[in-house]
C-alpha cells in the first residue's frame, strides 16, 4: 500500500549502509508496486534499489561519501521513465564506466540538479519536453549557457517558467563567474525564454545580466524584442557590482516599469508585463535613495548586504 516514502536529515552526516532500507535487489527485496514518491536527504541508498523504480517524484541528496559513476546516476533516471518531478544532489561523482544513451523524460515538469561539476555531462544526455521549472546548482568548472540551451533545444523549447542558476549555493561560493569563460558567457539565452516569469541567479555580475533584460540595442527598425517579456519577479544574490551597474539597473526597471502604471514600449510586437517582485540579496548597498526609487515603481522590493558588513 505504500505510495510515499521519506527519510531526511537536515545536516549531511557521514553514514554506513542502512540495511532496513529495501536496498537490496535479490529475491528478499521488499514489494513495493504502489510507491511513487522517494526523498532520500543525507541518506545512504543503493543506486540499484528496488525503491528507485517506476517513480513519479524522487529527491535525492546523497551524503557526502557517496561517490556513484554518472552512468549509475542515469540509471536511477532510466528506472522511472514517466517522473514528474526530480530533484538530485551529488557532492561526490565518477566519470561515467559504460557509455550513457540520451534519456528522454516526457512527463517531468520540475527538474532540479546540483552538486559535482561532472552532472552537467547528465544535463546533455536529456531531453525534458514538458520541462516547467529548472534549477541548476552546479559546481563551477566550464560555462553551463551553452548546456543549457542545448536541452531547451533538444527538448523542442519546454513551457520553463522558473528559472534558477547557482542560487542555492551563490552563499558558499565566491563566484560562478570565472574569468573569461564563466558559467554564463552571456545571456544570450534569455531571448528564447518567452514563457519566463520567475528568474534567480547567484554570483553573477550584474552587468550583463541586466543588459540582456533591459530593452533590445539599436534603432527602432534593428530592434529584435524583449528577453523574457512574461518576466515577473527577478531575484539576483551574491552578485558583483559596480558604481554603474545601479544607473544600469535604474534602465532596466524604467524601461520594464514605466512610471505612473504606465505600459512599456512594445518592440517586435511584445510588450513586456511590469516586474512585480526583485530581490538583491547579499548585494552591495544600492543606496536608500534608489531603494526607495526602486520601490515607487515595483510592488516588491527586497534589498540585504552580504552578512558581516
């Protein structure tokens, strides 16, 4: 009868295996036909188990020990083929043993990936057409843009509506920006996320980020359109600024939410909806005078320095 099963703990520990968990996959393994949701958080499990099969919704934080090879990571996804929801973390990852096929997920929604650097070599192997939510928490080694478009690509442009890059760990890390390569090159992306209403980002300068959101360079006739026109709330943490990047966020929310309710320019037919919520958080200060400019012309305005300032 079993339909839903949890075991988590809140800080990572350090774990033998746990035999009462169904792990094994022999004969004596437990039976469990009605089991479509597992989170597993900081708790050991078997990448083989039986538990991880034909599931709707799993989470997965495996503990800091854990060291799976990416093709058994894959495995896990192949064994629940119709999942709606994922969530995965891995600190410890192998290089792949046996080749990994592409891994076509058509019912999952909510896709959420962090950890080792090495996962990004999952993200390319899938293709995620229903995709709504995606939140990419990985380590920083090469530039993820470029993984990113290739699934919305594969993936025939998915319906993504949230849209989270290294916000979860922007708070444990110096940067995902690095050097001339960064995780994000540029945000050349945005433009093809018309459906995009929520979008967080950790650790990025700000610059380019809000050059890609404000209006499209060039005249009138040159013009292509805005980037995420549906964008309602924008979230940026941990990220770098300079004396400019304000006056260029000042742009941004002027052109996207003109005064006095007023509608933003249509250009290439779209007209942007106003920006509804923006947070900077762990942000140099802005200043009270544009914080509160910033206030007069979007509902939600939220605005904290990094801790120990």
């Amino acid at each position: 009868m079993l339909k839903e099963f949890e075991v988590s703990s809140a800080e990572a520990g350090f774990y033998a295996e746990w035999p009462w968990l169904p792990n094994c996959g022999d004969s004596n393994a437990a039976s469990l036909p009605k089991l479509r949701s597992v989170t597993l958080q900081h708790t050991p499990f078997k990448w083989s188990s039986p538990m991880l099969h034909n599931l709707e919704h799993l989470s997965l934080r495996a503990v800091p020990t854990s060291h799976l090879p990416l093709d058994r990571i894959q495995g896990i996804l192949s064994a629940s083929p119709q999942l709606k929801t994922l969530s995965i973390h891995f600190q410890g990852v192998l290089p792949s043993v046996l080749a990994m096929s592409p891994l076509t997920l058509p019912n999952l929604t909510s896709f959420s990936i962090g950890g080792h650097y090495l996962l990004t070599q999952l993200v390319d192997t899938l293709t995620l057409p229903s995709l709504t939510s995606l939140t990419m928490d990985i380590e920083s080694r090469d530039p993820i843009e470029d993984t990113l478009s290739s699934l919305l690509t594969r993936s025939s442009s998915p319906p993504l509506a949230h849209l989270s890059i290294a916000y979860g760990t922007a708070s444990s890390v110096a940067s995902f920006y690095y050097g001339p390569g960064g995780i994000v090159i540029s945000w050349n992306i945005l433009a093809e996320l018309i459906h995009l209403k929520t979008l967080e980002v950790g650790g990025t300068p700000f610059e380019p980020l809000l050059t890609a959101l404000g209006p499209p360079d060039g005249d009138l006739n040159t013009m292509t359109s805005w980037a995420c026109p549906n964008l309602q709330s924008l979230s940026m943490k941990s990220c770098q600024s300079q004396d400019e990047d304000v006056a260029k966020l000042v742009q941004v929310i002027e052109a996207r939410n003109p005064g006095g309710g007023a509608v933003a320019q249509a250009i290439g037919g779209v007209t942007p909806v106003r920006l509804r919520t923006l947070e900077l958080l762990e942000c140099p200060s802005m200043g009270p005078d544009i914080v509160k400019w910033l206030r007069s012309r979007v509902d939600r305005v939220v605005c904290t320095e990094p801790s120990g300032r």
